[in-house]
C-alpha cells in the first residue's frame, strides 16, 4: 500500500517509513503494531507489510527522506543505526514536496529553512491544485494520507465557509486564506481524490462539517484525530479503574516535558492550546463528572524525543479515605507513534476496501479525540475495533460467496 505523509520530514514520519521499510526486510519483528496481532491477522493478506511512501512537507526541503531521518536519528539514537543504514538505498531517493503552512501558528513560522507553496505567493487555489496534483501523482487504489505535521492552533469554526462543501470551494475560490488552514486543506484534496485520510494530530483536519459531508458525498473513509500513544493512553486505561471500583477522582494532574522539533512547536501558546483540550477532556468523558485537573506541556530540549509525562492522581475512598498514585510515562514518541500510523493507514484502507465511507468511528482506539464517539475508554475502543474489524470481514466474505 501507499501512505502520502504530510509532515514527511518529522519524527513521527521518518520513524514509520524506516520502520516500514526494515518491517519488508524482515530485519525488525512487528512489535508495536497492532494490526498484525494474530486477530487481524488475515489483514497481512489482504494488505501485506509493504509499503511505499511520499508527503508533504514545509521545512528542509533540499533533504531526502533518508537525510531526515537520519537528522532525527542524531538526536534520539532511537533505534539501531544499523537498521537507517539496511533501509538507506530504499529511502535515498524519497524527496518531500513542498506544502502548504497556512495559518499553522507561531510554531511553525519560528522553523529555519521553511518554505511554502503561500511564500512562493501561491493563492488558495493554486495551493490546492498543487496538492491534487501531488497526490494524484502517486496514488492508487490501496493509498492514505496520513496526517503527521505540527499541530495547528485550534480553528473556529466559520458559518459560511466551514459547514459545507460548496461554502468550503468558495472559500477557496474567494481566496479568503483567513479561514483556511494548511491540514483542511491536505484533507480536502486527499477527500476529493478518494483517498482515505488520517489524522494523527489534533489540527482539524478531516473533522470540521464541509469535509464530513464531502467524505460521504466522495464515498471515502476517514477517521482522527490526534494519535493516542503515551500519557492519554495510560489516563484512558486507569481512568475506568475508578470508576469501576466507584473511587472518587479529586484531582488529576499531567506535565509533559519533550524536546525535539515537536516540544518547539507545542510550546508555543496557539499550537499548544488544542493538544491540551485533546489530552485533557478524557478523564472527565470517562468519569463522567468534573474533577479539577491540569494539562501543561513544556519544552525541554534535552530530552528531545524521549517525551517524559508526570502524573499525579488524588482520589477518594471508603469513609472519605485520601489517596495518592503517581506514574511517569518516559517513552520515546517517535518510537510509540510510528507503529500506529502504519495501523491507521492500514484500516483505513481495509475500509475503503469493504467499501466503508465517513467517519470510521471504530477507530477510536488509537485517538485522543475521537470522532463521532463518545467512547474515551481504551478496553471498550479495543472491543469495538476487534468487533468491527471481523462483522467487515465475515459480511464481505459473505457477500463474495454469495456472487
Ligand atoms: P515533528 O515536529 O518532528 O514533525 C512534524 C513535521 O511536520 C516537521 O518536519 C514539520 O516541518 C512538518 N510540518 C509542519 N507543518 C507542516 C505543514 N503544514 N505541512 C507539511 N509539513 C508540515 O513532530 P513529530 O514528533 O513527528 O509529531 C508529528 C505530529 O504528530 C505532531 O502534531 C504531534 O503533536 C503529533 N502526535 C505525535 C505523537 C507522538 O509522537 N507520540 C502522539 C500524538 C500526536
């Protein structure tokens, strides 16, 4: 299959193409990805474990895709060098094109070597026409974007341009660049083109009503939005153990402190504001009631991919007990993240495949903020993906049997 990766150069991205490529190779087991344990097993024959890439991207654009991800390599260690150098000549030749920043934050705008497609003084339209035409270019039927830039500073909503396809076009036809952000724009094309997409950040992407509707009007699958892989996952796997045992939540508090380009950009205020909602909601949607809690995200360079999450947990019980748990999440993000992008890819191109369009909401599992769902509880999600996954494979087999 193929993944379009916008953000081509970033941790996250360089992470999943050498793990993808040292996946073909045989020379690294599949630990981590979720879509090959054995009950998805039928999966690896339907979609095999190969993989070819392209993307997006908006910085270093004289780099190739081996150049970037032996950049982050230098940073992190994250893996075996020997496995950058078995996938080297697989990767040498992967070049990013230039994308689009719009209204992406203070961030972004802070990065050197940045180059947009709005700089060059593309307008709105000529902006998406590029795009198309990018994607078009390398797509076929088996392809997904997946969305792995910098995280966008929360959007709102606008009632004329943002709530349906046609308001969505004249927005673009006006030019009116104001309203629009680089990831809705991503996601247009890949929705126009039939491309199913992902959206592993919490920038709105695929989420906002004109791009819904333009999902199922184009009969294309979609799912997002932020990546759950390190403290959200641990709050949405303990969170349900209070409730279970009817324990009282009194107070939750996470401090997340990561470096890197990621930890640059998330400590600036507009992009860091939505990936606080997105971490922070989760308790109070699983617990059902309001507690106090505090969600600070800081950068600290050293660290630099090896994200560290402190979490402090008090909580009530028998006879008005006061109570204490402490976890630290010291993990590397890159390393977390990159299996599941694949995963996403992979399911939702299962799901084009079964013929399945909008939102797929059963794939709740691998988002901080799901969409279309009100299940925040990561064993529920887990059912629910194992349930999906074989009522679409048992009813298109059945439908296949029966031609
Ligand atoms: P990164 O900063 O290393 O990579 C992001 C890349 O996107 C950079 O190379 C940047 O130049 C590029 N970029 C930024 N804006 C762009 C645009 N508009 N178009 C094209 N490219 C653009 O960050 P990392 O660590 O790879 O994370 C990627 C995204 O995934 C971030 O939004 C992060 O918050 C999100 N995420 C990461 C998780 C993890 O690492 N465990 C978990 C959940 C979400």
């Amino acid at each position: 299959m193929r993944i379009w990766l916008i953000g081509m150069y970033g941790a996250v991205a360089t992470t999943a193409i050498v793990g993808a490529k040292a996946l073909e190779h045989g020379i690294t087991p599949d630990t981590g990805l979720v879509s090959s344990l054995p009950q998805f097993k039928k999966l690896n024959e339907i979609l095999p474990l190969e993989f070819e890439f392209g993307g997006h991207e908006v910085r270093s654009l004289s780099f190739n895709a081996y150049q970037a991800a032996l950049e982050h390599w230098n940073l992190n260690h994250h893996y075996d060098f020997s496995i950058l150098e078995a996938v080297k000549e697989d990767i040498i030749s992967l070049h990013a094109e230039k994308g689009t920043a719009i209204n992406c934050g203070s961030g972004i705008s802070e990065f050197e070597h940045i180059e947009t497609l709005e700089s060059s003084g593309y307008s709105l339209q000529e902006i998406v026409d590029k795009i198309l035409s990018d994607m078009k270019h390398f797509k076929n039927d088996d392809t997904v974007v997946m969305n792995v830039a910098s995280t966008e500073p929360t959007l709102q909503l606008n009632l004329e341009y943002h709530y349906t396809i046609d308001g969505f076009e004249r927005m673009i036809d006006e030019d009116r660049k104001e309203y629009a952000t680089a990831s809705m724009l991503y996601a247009y094309a890949a929705l126009k083109l039939g491309i199913p997409y992902g959206n592993f950040t919490p920038s709105c992407g695929s989420s906002i009503p004109a791009l819904k509707k333009l999902a199922i009007q184009n009969g294309v699958p979609h799912a997002g939005n932020d990546g759950k892989t390190g403290e959200t996952l641990v709050k949405t796997i303990l969170a349900p153990m209070f409730a279970y045992r009817h324990l009282k939540v009194l107070g939750w508090a996470g401090f997340n402190i990561l470096g890197d380009y990621d930890g640059r950009v998330l400590h600036h205020n507009d992009n860091k504001e939505s990936k606080i909602k997105s971490k922070d909601k989760v308790i109070r949607k699983i617990l059902g009631y309001n507690l106090y809690t505090i969600t600070e995200i800081r950068f600290f360079p050293s660290l630099v991919d090896n994200k560290m999450a402190l979490n402090l947990i008090h909580f009530e019980g028998f006879l008005g007990g006061r109570m204490k748990i402490q976890f630290t999440w010291d993990a590397i993000d890159a390393i977390v993240a990159a299996p599941l992008v694949l995963d996403i890819a992979r399911f939702l191109a299962f799901a084009k495949r079964k013929g399945l369009t909008g939102v797929i909401k059963e794939l709740a599992f691998f988002f901080k903020s799901p969409l279309d769902t009100e299940v925040y509880n990561t064993h529920q999600q887990f059912e629910i993906l194992n349930e999906w996954y074989w009522n679409t494979l048992k009813h298109s087999e059945h439908v296949e049997n029966n031609e």
